[in-house]
C-alpha cells in the first residue's frame, strides 16, 4: 500500500517530476517527427528551420524504432508516476489528511486532464527549468507563460484532444 505524503511540498516535488517527463515525452516526439531541432548548439530551439517547416507542412516524418521505444518507455513512466501520485494521494485521504490540491480538485471535480493542465501551468509559474524546456518545446525563447497550446501539447494529444475544448472553454471548471 502507497504512504501519504507527510507534506504538501513533497507532493508538489512529484507533480513537478511527472511534468518534467510530459515535457520529455513531447520533445522526443517532436524531434521524432523532425519538427523541432535536434539539440546541436547553443542556438538549437531559437529558430525555427526550412527542415522543421517543411516536417510540419508534411505532417512529420515517421518515427524510429529506437525513438519509438522510447516514447513508449517514457509513455509508461509517466502512466506509472501518475499511478503512485493517485495512490498517495488516496492514502492521504485514507488517513484523514488529504493534502490542498488533494481537496481542491475533488471539490472541484477536476478530470485527470484538468489535473494535469493545472500542474503544467504550476509547473511553468514555479519552476526556470520547467519555462526552459517550454521555451525549447515550442521554438519561442521569449516565451514565459503556458497557454493552451502547450497544454494541448502536453496534456491533449492524442484520445485526449476530444476533451480539451469542453475542459478549457470559456464555461469549464478551469475557468
């Protein structure tokens, strides 16, 4: 059985790892798909290239195995950081301790991808690593909000992409 977290920092920390590895996953897929720079320079990122627009136009090139294995790795860490997160979680609320985001989404009834894009927007605001790789995952180094791009990069692709207009229209919980 999962521990609680003994606090709500702690809980933030492993919030803030899962992000980190969203962010991971969309640059291994995009670099993949040969619509973001592969990382050659200091000035990889800061541009976008005849190469990356021609991908984009194209709809991307077609993956690797090896980079088809390791979105799925990573796809499969991500799944199993979540799953102990809820677990955690649970095991607080189990116990009587339920930590404030714990509390905040369930009063507010936050789906899992409500969830998520409320920790990719923490995640920008708190942390310079996280606004870096932002920054290099959507080729703007001026960039220093999320917006809902970047949630739908990281948050709404794939199955998920159905949800987002509900979720982060005007009238949804979000709001």
């Amino acid at each position: 059985m999962a521990s609680p977290y003994a606090t709500a920092r702690e809980h933030l920390e492993e919030e803030l790892a899962l992000v980190g590895k969203l962010f991971e996953r969309q640059i291994h897929q995009h670099w993949e798909l040969g619509i973001l720079p592969r990382i050659q320079d200091e000035f990889s990122g800061t541009f976008v290239s005849g190469d990356e627009v021609s991908a984009i136009l194209g709809g991307g090139k077609g993956p690797s195995e090896k980079g088809e294995r390791a979105i799925a790795d990573l796809d499969r860490d991500i799944a199993r950081r979540a799953g102990e997160i809820e677990a955690r979680l649970a095991a607080g609320r189990d116990a009587g301790a339920a930590l404030p985001f714990d509390r905040m989404q369930r009063v507010l009834g936050l789906s899992p991808s409500e969830r998520r894009s409320t920790w990719v927007l923490i995640a920008v605001e708190l942390s310079s690593r996280m606004r870096a790789l932002m920054r290099y995952l959507v080729n703007e180094s001026s960039r220093i909000y999320a917006d809902v791009g970047l949630l739908e990069l990281l948050v709404y692709f794939g199955a998920a992409r159905e949800r987002m207009v509900g979720e982060l229209a005007a009238d949804g919980r979000l709001l």
